[in-house]
C-alpha cells in the first residue's frame, strides 16, 4: 500500500478493562501533590528549578519509578494488539518518521487504531490539542510510538485524560520512555519545564531489532544523555548526609550506568553500523539507555535527575540554532562544563577520548553554534540563576564560573 494510505486505520475494540499497578506500586493520590508546582501538571508547567525547590513537598508520597510492565525482547512492537486487548478505544499517537520505523518494520500497511500526529514540539500546547482530539474518539488508552518527544507528549496527553498509557520507543535516546515526567518545550523550541505525572505507563515495550534499525547517529545523543545520569546526580548524592538505601541503590545504578556506556557504546555503535541489529552489545546499550538510566531518577527522585549539564542544556535552547543538535548531545556537552565548575578538569579531560570516539560534541563548533561573548552570558545566567537545579550539585556556582568553564572546554 503506498504511504498516502498510511494514515488510516482498522479500529481495533475490545472489552474494556483497566490496568493497573501491580503489587509494588502503590497508588498515588494526585491531590497530595497540587500543592507543589512541581508535582501535577493542571498547576502549571513546571521548570527544573521548581523541581528541585518544590520537589521535597511531595517526598512523603511515592511516585511511580518506572512502567507497571517492562518488555524488552526483539519482536514485541509487532504484538502490540496483545497488550491493547482489554480497551475499547485506544488511540495512537505518532510522527511521520516514526509511523514509517514501525510499519516498515512491523510489514503493516496501515494501523490498528486511530492515529493522531504530533507535530514535534513537545510543547503543552500541542499535547492540550492531542488531548481534545483523542476525547473526540473516546479515547481510554493512548498508545505512543515514537522517540523521547513523542514520549513526553504522549504522558501529557493521557494525564490531561486520566487515561492509561502503552509506549513503544522507535529510537533508544533517552530514558522519556521509562521515567513518569515530561520535558516541555515552547514554540521555539525553548526549555520550559519538566511536569511530573502521577502515574506512570501501564505497559513499555522495547523492541530492540526495530530500535537497532535507526540510524547509528541517533544512538550518539542517547549516549550523551544518559552518561549525564551519573555525572549529575554523584555530588548532589555525595553532599547529603541522609541517603536512604534508595537513594543509594540510585547512586549505584548512575554509576552502573556510566560504567557500561563506556564500555559497551563503541562495539554497539560499530555493530550497528556493520548492521548487526542483533549483536548483544547493542541490546545491552538499548536497554541501558531507556531502562537502566530511568531506574536512577526513579529511585533516587529529585537528587537524582537533572542538575548542571541539563540546565546547561536547557540555557544552550535559548541560543537560535541550538535545536538542530540533539538533546543528548547538548547534555554532554554540559557534562564537561558541570565538571569544570566542580573542579574536576582532569575528569573532565579524562572523557574526551571517549567523546571523541563516541562522537560527542565538546566545542560550540562542533554544535554548530557561535561561540559569542552574548551566547555564552545567555546561557550562563540561564543555568546559575538562583532557582536552578545546577546549585544542587555546584551549590555557590555563578555565571562567571559556568561561563570560565566553557571557555575551558572550548580550548580543550
């Protein structure tokens, strides 16, 4: 069937049952976080400031850390109708390219259900649209396919409904697909905030043979965001005198997580591009990448997720071309000013083979950015005002220091 077709849809129907959380998790009660900006997102959108100086408000409720159901076998994005059986009116949501990953690779000429198109903003605004689409078809469950936007999308769109979720990632760049919070971003593809949901995905499946199909470059952001995972959270943990065994098995899990990018990305990357799609070093950097990495901000919570390098990310998105380099490459970058404003330059130094190899940027040129006096306060004053995450893991940072630290790692 010719793409023109690709759009449409058999309504798939089925008794209608609602899944739930199964004995590990137990249920969350929205109510007890509306007090908190950052904990519900009909309050407001909120940033990664607001995480980190309202985050504590909600410590006394548990959060889902990760999806009610975790597959991750070759094959599953072609049993989808399995895990939809028990919804009457499930609804999908995707992109062009995505759409085309899963047919391609499913061999369907059309879909199971009714689909609806984001348009790759990861914006609230857009998910609000998706929203009022999706109740116009009844919608009581919203399927994403899709990579990390799509994902963040797709969990606002079945907040604002109240409905469950099914995700299945087409690209491994990001932990978006495990955690149970949004990255939101306006028009101009500017960072706004980070709304944290109450529940997370019913079920998530990761199919390594589709996910190994996407081109090698795709992986290299993935990479790049989640080496970020350790390096963020180790001083934020290493200055509290209070770690629950939680926070402790997140901390080990950052630093599983660093560990076996370091080692597995190059044979991944080289499998990848040999194709071999089913080369074990590339399951193990798929599943590191969208599982084990959700893990860390999922036990560790607020200490554990973003600190210096996203925010030197989220301040790099207000410099106009910054979004034709991809998140996690932007992230990685941060890695290094974060660790210069720490005092760890050796360390910082110590990655750059690796960067290096990977294909990691380290310089504004290699972002294709101009790397201006104007640039640089941009995103500095955006990453050391008072209210930012970076003062978790650099409590006394200031503009200065961030933008001495760029300037470092540009000579580098």
């Amino acid at each position: 069937m010719s793409s023109t077709h690709r759009g449409c849809h058999k309504l798939f129907t089925a008794g209608h049952m609602r899944v739930t959380a199964d004995s590990t998790d137990e249920p969350v009660n929205p109510d007890h976080c509306r007090s908190a900006a950052a904990c519900h997102l009909y309050i407001s959108v909120s940033s990664r400031k607001e995480q980190h100086t309202h985050g504590n408000q909600c410590s006394g409720f548990r959060r889902p850390s990760r999806p009610n159901r975790y597959i991750s076998t070759p094959g599953v994005a072609k049993e989808v109708r399995k895990y939809i059986e028990d919804y009457d009116h499930p609804v999908i949501i995707t992109g062009v390219k995505s759409a085309d990953a899963f047919l391609d690779y499913t061999g369907e000429d059309e879909f199971f259900a009714p689909v609806l198109r984001y348009d790759g903003s990861s914006s609230e605004r857009n998910a609000r649209e998706l929203a009022e689409q999706a109740k116009a078809l009844d919608a009581d469950a919203i399927i994403a396919i899709g990579a990390g936007k799509l994902s963040d999308t797709a969990k606002n769109v079945a907040e604002m409904m109240d409905v469950d979720l099914i995700i299945v990632p087409t690209l491994a760049c990001a932990c978006a697909a495990y955690s149970p919070y949004s990255v939101d971003y306006d028009d101009e593809h500017r960072f706004l905030g980070v709304p944290v949901h109450p529940r997370n995905s019913v079920a998530l499946l990761v199919d390594s043979a589709m996910i190994a199909q996407t081109p090698p470059e795709k992986f290299i952001g993935g990479i790049g965001d989640t080496i970020a995972k350790f390096y963020e959270s180790d001083p934020v943990f290493a200055q509290a005198d209070d770690l629950t065994v939680f926070d402790q098995l997140s901390r080990q899990s950052a630093r599983l997580v660093r560990d076996t990018l370091l080692s597995e990305s190059e044979p991944a990357l080289d499998a990848l591009n040999q194709g071999a799609y089913d080369d074990p070093h590339v399951r193990t950097l798929i599943d590191t990448i969208i599982g084990i990495a959700g893990t860390v901000g999922g036990f560790g919570g607020v200490r554990a997720r973003e600190s210096g390098a996203h925010t030197v990310h989220d301040g790099l998105t207000r410099i106009p071309g910054s979004a034709e380099t991809m998140h996690g490459e932007k992230v990685a970058y941060g890695v290094l000013v974060q660790l210069i404003t720490e005092g760890k330059e050796d360390e910082a130094r110590d990655l750059l083979p690796f960067y290096n190899k990977i294909g990691l940027p380290h310089s504004w040129k290699q972002m294709n950015l101009p790397f201006t006096d104007e640039n640089l306060k941009t995103v500095a004053d955006f990453a050391a005002d008072p209210g930012s995450p970076f003062h978790a893991a650099v409590p006394d940072v200031t503009a200065d220091q961030i933008i001495d630290a760029m300037r470092t790692v540009e000579a580098f």
